[in-house]
C-alpha cells in the first residue's frame, strides 16, 4: 500500500484566525488546484503522513492524504 499527501499553497485571504464563522456573507467555492500546484510526498506510515499534513496545514496549505490500497 502506498501513501502518500498532496498539498498546495491555500489562495486567497480566508484565514481561519479571521472573525468567526457567523460573520460569514457567503459560502466559500471548493476550486481544484491546477496539476502543477500539487505537491506531493510519500511515505512509509501513516503517522509521517498525518504529522506531515498537520505542519503542511499550519504553514497555509490544504493537505490531503491518499492511499491506493485498503
């Protein structure tokens, strides 16, 4: 089984350290990052894979972590 996280850089000037949820005016639009904005990177276990997606998160990337067996 292979994992594996991809992540790119989070466009735009929503914070989640600005105001609140109820001072939302409108729903945010989920909008696919180009291919080439993807980075990636593999790994043996998952808790590499989960601790890596967390500090991905706090630096302002959106990670994702996939696998491709069961």
């Amino acid at each position: 089984m292979n994992i594996w996280v991809e992540y790119w850089k989070i466009k735009g000037n929503r914070s989640h350290t600005e105001g609140s949820h109820a001072q939302m005016k409108e729903n945010t639009k989920w909008v696919e990052p180009k291919p080439e904005d993807i980075g990636r990177r593999y790994f043996d276990y998952q808790e590499g894979a989960f601790k890596f997606a967390k500090i991905m998160n706090d630096k302002g990337y959106f990670a994702k972590i996939k696998t491709d067996g069961h």
